[in-house]
C-alpha cells in the first residue's frame, strides 16, 4: 500500500492514442511475433514521489482472424510522467489503440511552507 505522508492528493488523467496501424500497414497489423509500442506520457505537474499509475484500454480495433493478446503497463513512472506500453505477440493484428490512464499520488500544499 502506498501511504501519503502529506495532505494534498493529486489525481491526473488522460487518453493517448499509441498507433493507427491499419492505414498505414505497420507492423501491428501486418507482422506477427513480439511487438511493442511505447509512448512518452508527462503528468501536467510534477508530483513529489513516485504516484500510483493505472492505464487501461479504452479503444482496440483488432482482427477477428486470431487469437487476441495483449499487455498493457505503465513502465518507467516516475514524478514527471511514465511509458505507456502496449504489447502483444504471436499472429494478433492490431489495427489501432488509444490508453486511458490515470495517475494518484502526493502533490505540493501551497499552504505548506517553511519560514
């Protein structure tokens, strides 16, 4: 569990789209093995630790031809921002994908000052 030591949460969110592969023939849709796409995300203000991300899918356009697969993560979090990543592997085709995410953790009080 992640214990906040001072009085002010900040929650940030939001929704990237990591590729459209379909019009474009990327590898997502037209490959098979391990493939993977990263996309730098930057929180609007920094936190003062490490926050707690969460990312979901909010849209996956795939091929009804195999099998689907998929791993989502929030990689290398950090007070600034994090990766969001999407993988997946064998025959998946993947047309397009876009990520919500959502970040909580311990923001500057300005209230809290020192004299």
């Amino acid at each position: 569990m992640k214990k906040l030591r001072g009085k002010t949460l900040g929650i940030d969110q939001g929704e990237e789209q990591l590729f459209s592969d379909y019009d474009t023939g990327g590898d997502m849709w037209v490959s098979s093995g391990p493939r993977e796409r990263r996309k730098r995300v930057k929180f609007s203000e920094n936190y003062l630790s490490t926050p707690a991300v969460h990312v979901s899918l909010s849209l996956w356009d795939v091929s009804n031809g195999a099998n689907l697969r998929a791993d989502l993560t929030a990689d290398s979090v950090d007070e600034t921002g994090f990766d969001l990543v999407f993988k997946t592997w064998q025959d998946t085709q993947v047309a397009r994908v876009r990520m919500s995410w959502i970040a909580f953790g311990e923001v500057e009080d300005e209230d809290n000052w020192d004299v």
